[in-house]
C-alpha cells in the first residue's frame, strides 16, 4: 500500500484529510502513491448553458473523416461518475473510490516479484481483491462483509458506498448527420483487482505492458436516442455483468508503437512454437523436454492469462434471452493498428 493516501472532494461535497488508525498505518510499506477520493462526484457537459442555451462543457473528438470524406465528430454530450441510485445520470450523489486500507495505486514494482525479470515496472492499480473472508461479493449490491473477494463496499442507507455508478451520452456525427446517439451507463460498479503495467524492452526498443480489467456491475446498459433525448429506441440490459479481461502477460506483453505512417499500433505477438522434438509425440511430459513441457503448460493452464465474460441475464426491451457466458479465452495473438480514413 501507498505511503501517501490523498482524499479529494469533488462537486458541492465537503472532505478533508483523515487520520490513519493503528491498524491502518501498519499496513502502509511506504512504497508508492496511494488515491483515496471521498465524496467524489464528477459531472462533464451537462453543467450550466451558454448565453444561446446550449451546453457549455462538452468533449469533442474531431479530425475524423469517414469513407465516403465526410467529416465525422464524436461528441460526449454527458460523462458522469456517481453514487448508486443516479437513474441513469439524473440524479447524482458523492461516492467513495478506493479506501485507506486498500486505495488506488500509483507505484514502481520490482518486475521479479510479478514475472517481470530484471525490470522496474510502473503500475496503475484500482484496490486489490481480499480474502473473501473478508470482502464483499463484487456484483451484489446489498453484499455484507465476508460474502467475496472485493473491497470496495457497496452502499448502505448511512454510507456513500465505493461502488460509483458511471455513464456516458454519445452522439456520433457524420457530415449534417447527428442520428446516432448511444447511452451506456453501469450501475454500483466495481474494477477491483484492475491494473495497467508498463515497462520498456530492450530488444524492440518499445514500451510493453500487461492489462488486466476486472469490470463488474449489477446492471450494464445501453440503447440510442433521438437528439433531444426526448425518444429513445429499446434499452438493452445486462444484469449481473462481469469481465475479466487480460491483455498481456508475463510470457506475452503487450506491445504499443506508433508506425511509419503515424498510426497507433497494438500488438501482442504469438507464442514461439516449440522446437522441433521437444514436444512428444504423445504430448506428454515423459517424452518431452521438460523444461520446453512446463513452459507450454504453465502458458495454457495459468487462469490469469486467460479471459472471462458472464451476464446472468440479457434482455431487449422486454424480450429475455436469458444468461450467457464465455470462459477461458486466450489471446494468442493481436496486431490493432489505427488508420486514416481520409480521402
């Protein structure tokens, strides 16, 4: 945990910095920085209107051309992070992220302690999962202590809770035309156990990391919406949402570049296949290199490596379709590369 823990208020909300309990301060290594933000609200493009009545803050996107050359800008017209029972952004409320005990983390790791040889590794960590002893279940927001692996807590009628509600309104616009409109909002969620590492490599000249996202929430929706806001189509709902992505691990890192061209590159590069002989032809260890053996089966069999994707429930409207799942996805390769899209 960090050495130094910031508490920050945002919006009307008052806080202040807060003394360390016993306990607390012996769990501080002195290593890193440490966020904690009380009573925190966070409310983008829907604050006071302009002298013409239009909204004042707002996020644009442009430069963007689409196939046929027409100018595409996206606009977020609403960005908010909130405490839970927002109704979709309507209603926001402070919220707690991260806690003293287990805040959000800034700090430089000793890549041998996380599979990072002879590397210094920067990382940016939400709170780390517990005990489920402990913790709280991540999805459930009426959870008690003891019920899960998450520490962050949900809300209580006396407490705030550390579970925000998050959302976003989007329009995207192609030349004169402003249709699509996109909602998307979660609800009381929760990234515990999250991090992005990043380190450089020696051989490519890059900077490489691993990512791991850990989303959870109780309910992920989205649906379009006339401009106005007035008429929306159907809402798709996901409730009992849970990701577990990876990107990148110790034997596969992700790699960031940008190319000849100036566009973004993504990759993370296939596995080396075995050596020729090295691998039985039985496939098992007693016929096969051994140290060659256990690379491959630590690589296929290790769970961090590996993705996952449940929803409890997934409805259209009022259409149920029932619960879906993948498990166990591995990426054994990936190359993202942006384009210009101009004429």
């Amino acid at each position: 945990m960090a050495a130094l823990t910031a508490v920050i208020a945002a919006g009307p909300a008052n806080a202040e910095l807060q003394g360390l309990s016993e306990h607390e301060l012996s769990e501080i290594d002195g290593e890193g920085i440490g966020v904690v933000l009380e009573n925190f609200k966070f409310s983008h493009g829907t604050d006071v209107p302009d002298a013409d009545g239009n909204q004042a803050r707002i996020f644009k996107i442009g430069g963007l051309k689409s196939t046929d050359g027409r100018d595409v800008e996206i606009v977020v017209n609403h960005l908010y992070i909130s405490g839970n029972e927002s109704n979709y952004g309507e209603n926001l409320s402070p919220v707690n992220l991260g806690r003293l005990i287990n805040p959000y983390r800034i700090e430089v790791v000793d890549g041998n302690d996380i599979g990072v040889r002879d590397k210094a590794v920067l990382e940016f960590a939400a709170p780390a999962l517990v005990d489920a002893a402990l913790g709280y279940d991540c999805i459930d927001s009426g959870a008690t202590a003891g019920s899960g692996v998450c520490s962050s807590r949900p809300a209580t009628p006396d407490f705030v809770g550390e579970r925000p509600d998050i959302g976003m309104q989007m329009n995207v616009a192609v030349g004169d035309d402003r249709s699509a409109n996109i909602n998307i909002h979660a609800k009381s969620a929760v990234i515990d156990g999250s991090y992005l590492r990043l380190w450089g490599d020696d051989d490519r000249q890059q900077m490489v990391g691993q990512f791991k996202l850990n989303f959870r929430t109780p309910e992920l929706s989205i649906n379009a919406c006339s401009q106005d806001g007035l008429s929306c189509g159907s809402r798709i709902t996901m409730a009992n949402f849970a990701l577990e992505l990876a990107i990148g691990n110790q034997l596969q890192p992700v790699f960031f570049d940008v190319d000849g061209t100036g566009n973004f590159v993504v990759e993370v590069a296939a596995i080396d296949r075995p050596a020729t002989g090295t691998i039985g032809a039985d496939g098992l260890r007693g016929s096969s290199d051994a140290d060659t053996w256990d690379f491959y089966e630590e690589y296929y069999s290790n769970p961090d490596y590996r993705s996952n994707l449940h929803i409890g429930n997934f409805s259209v409207a009022d259409r149920d379709f029932g619960s879906a799942r993948v498990e166990g996805m591995l990426i054994q390769h990936l190359n993202i590369r942006t384009k210009d899209l101009a004429p």
